[in-house]
C-alpha cells in the first residue's frame, strides 16, 4: 500500500511538471456523458471540459491500467470486465487518471471509458455473508426483487433521494444508495 501511494506520488509530481511546461491542448470529448460541472462542488476537466471527479465506466473487455498518461507507460493492471464501474479524478490530454472500488488508481486512454453508469453492490462487504436487496420500489417496504452478493455489477438507470433505479441480470429494481460503489452520496441524475 506504501509502494502504490509513493509510486503515485511519484507519478503525480512528474505529470505536475510537465502539465506546467505545456500549454493547454483541447482534446475531442470521449464517449463520456456529459455533465455540468460545478455542482456539488465540482471543477470542470481541463481537456473534456466534464466533471471532476466523475463515475465512467470501463468501455472494452481489455483496458490497461498504466502508471502514467501515455502507451510508454508500464501497465499495472489489466481489466477483463467490460461494464466495471471507475472514478475520473484527473485528466491529462487524451488520458483519464481512475480509481477503481478497491482504490487502485492509474490512467486508462480516453476512448476505453464510458459514460454509461454502473455500481458495484458493496465491494466492502466482499467474503462476509451479507447481502444487497433489490426493492419494487424506492422504499425498504417493497417487495424484494432479488438479493445481490458483494461485488455484483449493476447497470444504474437513475439516483435520487437516496435510492437508486438498477438493473442486475435481466432485473429491474431499487437499492440503497449507500450500498452500491459508482455514485456519489445524494447525487441525483
């Protein structure tokens, strides 16, 4: 865990430099949906010109995840899950700095992301013997839909007033904000 944050730190202090020695680039918008920066104290993305952080998710069945924006750099991870929810916290050109659900991070090139949303059914209940319900209904007194181990990814339709609407295998229900990891606390879409 020390060596990943030192090699981040590393990583950052050398973007930081060479992001002062060249001059701003206006990139193409990736397939990332847009949004509008500013709110809930958002910054807008110095090449897309989207939301700081945002949730994306992973576009293709092969992304690597490198330890710096361009193909020169080492790969650390290699994602096979299509789908896979991931954080956008910081832009470099065409590439995209995220963090996954168990808090790796590295740069993945802008066209291998998303805009469509999807949410992990609480990561940090992986190996316990605990559940994710999925309601009718945005209301802890509806029917049960289905229960959802840890780790099951969900195509997330809509959020608000702390339920949001997903789809699991074919199912269509509501679940807990605070149970699934790819949307912000309270946030609304």
């Amino acid at each position: 865990m020390l060596r990943r944050l030192l090699l981040s730190v590393a990583t950052a202090a050398c973007l930081a430099g060479s992001l002062m020695s060249a001059g701003a680039v206006e990139a193409d918008p990736e397939s990332e949906q847009p949004g509008e920066a500013g709110e809930a104290g958002e910054a807008a993305g110095t090449y897309s010109k989207l939301p700081l952080p945002r949730f994306v998710s992973l576009k293709s069945a092969r992304v690597n995840l490198r330890v710096g924006p361009g193909k020169d750099y080492a790969v650390s991870w290699l994602y096979l899950k299509p789908g896979l929810p991931v954080e956008v916290v910081q832009e470099y050109e065409l590439w995209r700095r995220v963090r996954d659900s168990e808090g790796s991070e590295g740069w993945v090139y802008h066209s291998l992301l998303s805009g469509e949303r999807t949410a992990i059914a609480a990561p940090w209940l992986a190996g316990k013997s605990a559940t994710v319900d999925l309601r009718r209904s945005a209301s802890d007194d509806s029917g049960l839909v289905a229960r959802m181990e840890p780790g099951v990814v969900t195509k997330v339709k809509e959020c608000g007033l702390g339920w949001c609407e997903v789809e699991v295998a074919n199912r269509d229900g509501y679940v807990r904000q605070h149970e699934i990891w790819g949307v912000y606390p309270d946030e609304r879409f």
